[in-house]
C-alpha cells in the first residue's frame, strides 16, 4: 500500500499550516501536526506541505485558487493515488493554468478520463490502454510549454526538455518521487536539508544513541540485507531508547520498504525504494548515529497511525 494524498507547493513567507486559508470550518482538524508534514523548504520562500490525505473538496480546484489569493504566489497541488498516479495542476497570480498525470501508463491503467487530439487518427488494433497512452503523451510538449510559463511567473527558468522527460517517465517505483522531479525541473532551487543554518554540518541523532551489542556492522550488515528473503524485515533497534529503531521489509513485489522512529510515535516515517546499496548505506548511517542518511529518500509521515485515537 503506497501514499495516498496532496502535495501543496506554493511560495509563503509562514509556515504553510499556519496559514489562514487552511482555518476552513468546514474542515476541522483537532491535531494539524498528524494530518500536515512539511517537507524540506527551497531557497526564497518555497515550501511542500504533504497532507496525509486529500484536500477536502479538491475536485473543482478551489484550493488553488484560494492560495493563490492568500500568497499570491504561483501554486501546483499534486494528488497522488496510492503512489501509482498522481494528477498535478498549477495555476498563476495572472492565471496561467495547467494539469497533467504523471507515469502516463499507470495513468491510463486507472483509465483516467483524456480527451483526444483535434486530429486522431487510431493504429489498427489499438486498445483502449494503448489509446489511452498515445492520447496523454500527445499533450506533453504543450503541457510542458505552459509549466514553463508557470514557473516564469514564480521568477524561474525551466528546463523544457527536463519538463518532457518527466511528464513521459514511468514511476520507479513511486510516482511521488516523479512530482519533486517535476519541480526541480521547473528550475526551482533544491530543497534545503538544514532549515536554520545551511552552513551547519548533519547532527547526529538524539544524546547516547548507540545500536543494540548484536546489531549488524560492516559487511555483515551488508550481507543480511542482501540476503534478505521475500517478506522478509531486519530491525534495528537502539539502545539507549526503546522507542527509536530504524527496520526495512522486503515486500513480496521486491521493494524495499524502510522505516524509522525517532522515539516519539509521531516521530514515524516511511518509504520505498528498489536499491539494496541506499538500504544498506542507511542502515549503517543510522548505526553510527548519523542523520545525513535520511536526505537519500523523500519520506512519509505516518505517525499518526501509532497516535492514540
């Protein structure tokens, strides 16, 4: 089971929960800190907040255009389905909009509704899937040109040809990981890993972090991971805090599904990858107490799946 929810990029000179514009009494949320995860912000301004679900009434695009008026900043909401899809729209202060799927074949695997070029013309023996395909690929070098614009108006030069390699890829493995491609595309400048000081080196994990006496080392660690049978998991625990453990499952599909807590529940994050050599290198970075290790992965939050109900 993958992600399912928004991604909200907009530029705000606050901290995107605290805005106005989310105090919806149609909406009422009683722990904003389970349901809204910020993820790392870009120079100038530019943050991703992650919503461990959907937009409430997202369908006809309202809140595009409500934070738009509340920053007047240029907005793109992504909405991922499961980590499979993810259907993105933008819009601008001067209203430049656009939409678009990402991973255009799983797109039309969920048979999403595309509308046909003016001209068609359908190859003998094409499937409505195949179709499906052909039509979405069709509107990638206009849906390209008007992301570009977008990202004019927010002051950035896109990368055009970065923009159509994106809006053409396949997931591997999460069609997530093809949404922060799709910004830095736009010519974005990269997250910041280090929110206060960007000069300032990782610190280490919490005081007297240190790995159980049996925890794997070395080539050892190596092995294990490597060695690791379908459904299988390996935990680390730490020995100092009950409630801090680093684990990874390999799925039966193949994936490796990798999770840490930081003591707190709240404090539980999630993701996925096909590299046994990032699984392995995390594994050993938490061993020594690092933090730097978590950069290599775009993270959800699921804390709120241990928080008392």
């Amino acid at each position: 089971m993958g992600y399912s929810g928004d991604f909200v990029l907009v530029r705000s000179d606050s901290s995107l929960p605290d805005l106005s514009v989310f105090d919806d009494p149609e909406w009422y949320i009683e722990e904003c800190a389970d349901y809204f995860h910020e993820c790392w912000p870009r120079h100038g301004g530019w943050q991703t907040l992650q919503v461990n679900d959907y937009l409430p009434d997202n369908g006809g695009d309202r809140w595009l255009h409500r934070l738009v008026t509340a920053t007047s900043s240029p907005v793109m909401i992504a909405s991922v389905m499961d980590s499979d899809v993810c259907y993105v729209r933008g819009l601008t202060p001067s209203g430049v909009t656009w939409s678009t799927f990402l991973d255009p074949v799983m797109a039309a695997d969920y048979e999403v509704s595309v509308s046909p070029p003016s001209e068609d013309e359908a190859p003998r023996g094409e499937t409505d899937n195949d179709r499906r395909v052909r039509w979405l690929l069709a509107d990638v070098p206009q849906t390209a040109e008007q992301i570009a614009v977008w990202a004019a108006e927010g002051g950035f030069t896109a990368d055009r040809e970065a923009l159509r390699v994106v809006l053409t890829k396949r997931a591997d493995p999460f069609v997530e990981d093809l949404f922060f491609e799709l910004v830095d595309a736009c010519g974005l400048p990269p997250a910041e890993s280090v929110r206060e000081d960007p000069a300032a080196s990782d610190p280490p994990a919490h005081p007297g972090h240190r790995p159980e006496q049996n925890c794997p080392r070395g080539a050892k660690l190596e092995a294990v991971v490597l060695n690791l049978p379908r459904d299988g998991y390996l935990v680390l625990q730490c020995a100092a805090e009950a409630g801090c453990y680093v684990q990874v499952w390999l799925r039966p599909d193949g994936t490796y599904q990798l999770e840490y807590r930081d003591r707190s529940p709240a404090e539980h994050y999630q993701t996925r990858t096909l590299s046994a050599d990032k699984v392995i290198a995390a594994l050993a970075g938490w061993a020594a107490g690092e933090i730097a290790w978590r950069d290599a992965f775009q993270w959800n939050s699921i804390g709120s799946w241990f928080s008392d109900s």
